[in-house]
C-alpha cells in the first residue's frame, strides 16, 4: 500500500503562484509515475503534470510555460509548481502514484485563483 499526503493548496488572485507537494509513503517502487491531476464539478479528472522515475515530464497544454512538476526521489515528493495562475486554474488538485503494482490517488487539494 501507498500513501499520498498533500499540502499547498489554497486561494490566490490572478497572476500569482502556489506550490503544491505530495508525499509518497509505504511500499515505494523505485520505479514510479507520480503526477497531478484536477478535477471541476461535474468534469472528469484531467491530466496537469506528471513526472517519471527518471525524470521525464508530460504537461496539459494549458499549463505548458506556466506550470513545473519536479520531484525528490530520496524523499519520494513530488512538487507542481504553479506560476501566473488563473481563474480557470480553480480545481481541487489530486496526486496520483503509478507503479507496477498500484495506482493510488490523494485525497485532493483545493486550488481557488480569484480574478
């Protein structure tokens, strides 16, 4: 079992940044995906960013430019950090942790970008 334990989200106005972090704990594969999603009401939950093992990133086009997925292997965190946020950026942000043996999700953090 995995466990994903988010921090970061919050309100912000326009044009300001945040920095969400999840922490991976319990059985770790050292070879893994973890990345963020979000998810409005009545939408389904769509890729933001994530990240491999090895360091290759994949980002949503409407984050490219603004937001950065970086991670700490020895500490098993991933970090999104989001910069000249909008509006639209308003979701509850989920970690997610793929590997081999699991997929596992966060419980979900609350982003809200105010205009």
């Amino acid at each position: 079992q995995v466990q994903l334990v988010e921090s970061g989200g919050g309100l912000v106005q326009a044009g300001g940044s945040l920095r969400l972090s999840c922490a991976a704990s319990g059985s770790i594969f050292s070879i893994n995906t973890m990345g963020w999603y979000r998810q409005t009401p009545g939408k389904q939950r769509d890729l933001v960013a994530h990240i491999t093992s090895g360091g290759s990133t994949n980002y949503a086009d409407s984050v490219k430019g603004r937001f950065s997925i970086s991670r700490d292997n020895p500490k098993n965190t991933v970090y999104l950090q989001m910069n000249s946020l909008k509006p639209e950026d308003t979701a509850v942000y989920y970690c997610r942790y793929i590997e081999r043996y699991g997929d596992y999700w966060g419980q979900g953090t609350q982003v809200t970008v105010s205009s």
